[in-house]
C-alpha cells in the first residue's frame, strides 16, 4: 500500500541561479501572459499542494528576489552559481534538508519551462506515491527530463555530483530506476529570443 500523500514529506527545488548568457538578458523576467517566468514556475510549484518549496538565486538576485517578495517559498542564495547548474542544486538541496531534514523526496525545476503547471508536478509525486520508484522524471521527445523528482535514498548521490552536470546525469545513470510521466512541451524552453519568438508566436 502506498503511503498517504503529505505536504511535508515532498519538497521543491526551483533552480533559477542562471545568468541567461544565450539569452542577453534575464529568461526569470521574461514576461508570459503577463508574468515572469520565475513567479509563474514558482505559482505551478504552489498550485501543486507542496508547501516546501525552496528557490535557488543567483545572477541578477535582487532584481529576481523583488519579483516574487510575496510568494511566500524559501530563498537560498548561490554565490558560486558560475560553477554550473550542479553546484545550484548542490547548495539548494543542502539548504533544503537543513530546514526540513526528514524530507521524503525532492522535485527539481527549473525556471525556463513556460509549459509547467501544477496538474503536471501533482502526476510525478503521485507515480512516485503509487510506484514507490526512486526516480520519476517527466518525458518529452523520447528522452526524460526535468521536472524530476528523485527519492531520499538518492540525496546522497546528489549532493557529490558534479559542479557543472544537472540532474539529468543522475537520470542517465539510472536507468533501471527511473519511472516517467508524460510532459507536453516540456522540451520548450526559453535560452534564447528565438525560442522566445517562436513560443509566443505559437
């Protein structure tokens, strides 16, 4: 029997540390529908149920930092967040188990996918829940990706991680483990103002 669904056992880790080199300017204030895409991750993550859910800053900080004052999620500030996605995630998952140290599993995001919403974060943590997988990732265009939601028994394993590697070299190292859920437009994300153009053309 799986275990009953519980808010503190799930936590969020929203990666946002990025200087957005690509792009020229900052994706976390790009605005869609109205709304920067930091503050619409971080609403998906909200409207998902889970209340742990902790940002990770970096470039441009204070500018990041205004946009979502009042969003009411924990904030960690990587001062190292040059040395490359993994070392974001490093300092965010250490953030996080300090403030909640009996966390059940952690869902790492990042914040240039404009086609998240909560619907699609509510399905991991209920494969996870209902397979008891140690590894539930989302899946576009054959391959599994972010959003992915890994169990404790991994934290270990991502905490010694490479500086510059993501969480997909986590995923590609376990195959056999890993169970997926079906994200439509996952593989639409914003690195540059043509894919900018094309998303809000489409």
């Amino acid at each position: 029997m799986s275990k009953p669904f519980s808010n503190r056992e799930i936590a969020i880790l929203l990666l946002a540390a990025g200087s957005s080199s690509r792009l020229g300017r900052s994706k976390q204030l790009v605005s869609i529908k109205g709304q920067p895409l930091l503050l619409k991750s971080i609403n998906a993550a909200i409207e998902s149920g889970i209340k742990n859910i902790t940002v990770v800053l970096g470039a441009n900080e204070q500018a990041h930092r205004e946009v979502i004052t009042d969003a009411g999620v924990q904030v960690v500030v990587n001062t190292a967040w040059k040395k490359g996605m993994g070392n974001s995630l490093k300092v965010g998952l250490s953030y996080l188990l300090q403030q909640t140290p009996k966390a059940e599993a952690v869902i790492t995001m990042v914040c240039d996918q404009p086609l998240i919403n909560s619907d699609h974060l509510t399905k991991l943590v209920s494969e996870y829940k209902s397979s008891e997988s140690v590894i539930v990732a989302s899946f576009y265009q054959g391959v599994a990706g972010v959003p992915v939601l890994f169990d404790r028994t991994l934290f270990s394993e991502l905490l010694s991680m490479p500086d510059e590697a993501g969480a997909k070299k986590i995923i590609q190292q376990h195959p056999h483990l890993v169970k997926t859920v079906p994200f439509p437009g996952g593989e639409i994300d914003i690195d540059t103002e043509d894919d900018l153009k094309n998303f809000l053309l489409g």
